[in-house]
C-alpha cells in the first residue's frame, strides 16, 4: 500500500496552488481624466484632431514606470482602460473644448461636411513617471488654409503621490497643461467666425 504521505502529497500541492491562485492580486483598470466641457458651449474656433501618435513603447495595457533612464518596470495588475492613444486623444480633445468653450472640437473621422478651422497634429514622444516626476514630450502642429505653426513641448511636473491612482491622475494634469498650450496657441492666432476652413489633408 502507498505510505499515507506519498497520498497526501498531490493534495498538499493542488491546495498551495489553490492558496498561491487565491493571493494573486485584483487588475484594476484606469482612466484619463479631462477637463469637464462648459455647460453653454460655443461653435468655434472648431479644431479637428487629425492625427495623434504615441511612441511605440508606449503602446500596451499596463502602466509603466521609469525605474532609470534606460529601464522601464511594467505593473502588471494596474491597467490602462483603453489604448492609451485614445486616452490621450479624448482627453485632450475634452480639455481643447474646455479650455476654448467650444462644443467643434472632433477626433478623426469627422463627418465629410464639417470643415473645422484649424487641424491639430500631435505625436507623444514621451510620456514618462517616475518615482517623484512625470515628464512629457510632445510635437506638435496647428494648420490652417495657409499657415502652419509647427511647436515642441516638454512639461516636467512634481508627481502628487506613488499609487496608481495618481499615475493617471499626474498623467491627467499634464496632458491639461499640454492642452493649454495648443489653447493659447489658437487664441493667439485669433481664431474665431472669420477664420478659413483648415485645408484637409
């Protein structure tokens, strides 16, 4: 007969792999979060977002942290809710309209009729958090009939915590300052009911 131990043995093993399943921890997921848009919104300055990019390493589900300035830690268990490109474009499309007081600000395709005012251009080519700081470096582009204002980006922002709350949280506030900045670039260049429709390309 097989001694007691040696039967008892498989059991032992399924419950510490029951015990190690039961101890993994719960994925959460999170979101960006925009600047809420105003309660009586204008038509213009209308702004399509034609194309928005973020760098390739940038481009997976989990939240990264910048542990140097060559290594990148991955959370595994803390989640972007959507692709973080289209959390950075709905976000910054929220906060433009925020900012603007306008209700014409689109993402991509837009309906063949609507002729916005001005197209924005924007590639992501930092996005980086790490233990104290959360840094963004963004190129960026406003067109219109005839006239382009190609700009750069780097905002460095002191992080408001260590969890994963505030990784999206500081994430949020950065990309809102990234956005009053293509704010006041419209304002400066007076956009409003004269401008010409930007040429679509």
């Amino acid at each position: 007969m097989m001694p007691r131990a040696l039967r008892l043995a498989p059991v032992l093993a399924l419950a510490a792999v029951l015990a190690a399943c039961g101890s993994t921890p719960r994925t959460e997921y999170f979101l960006l979060s925009a600047e809420a848009p105003p309660a009586a919104a204008r038509a213009e300055p209308s702004i399509g977002i034609a194309e928005l990019k973020v760098a390739e390493y940038l481009q997976r589900p989990e939240m990264l942290i910048m542990e140097s300035a060559n290594r990148l830690s991955l959370r595994d268990y803390h989640r972007w809710a959507e692709p973080l490109a289209d959390g950075v474009q709905r976000t910054v499309a929220l906060n433009l309209g925020a900012l603007l007081e306008t209700d014409a600000v689109r993402v991509r395709p837009w309906p063949r009729e609507w002729s916005p005012q001005w197209l924005l251009r924007l590639s992501i080519a930092r996005l980086d958090v790490r233990g104290d700081t959360v840094e963004l470096v963004a190129n960026w582009s406003l067109a219109r009939e005839g006239e382009t204002r190609d700009r750069s980006s780097r905002l460095v922002r002191a992080r408001s915590g260590t969890s994963a709350d505030s990784v999206a949280a500081d994430i949020s506030a950065v990309l809102l300052e990234l956005s009053g900045q293509i704010a006041a670039e419209v304002r400066a260049a007076g956009a409003g009911a004269d401008d010409a429709p930007a040429q679509t390309q």
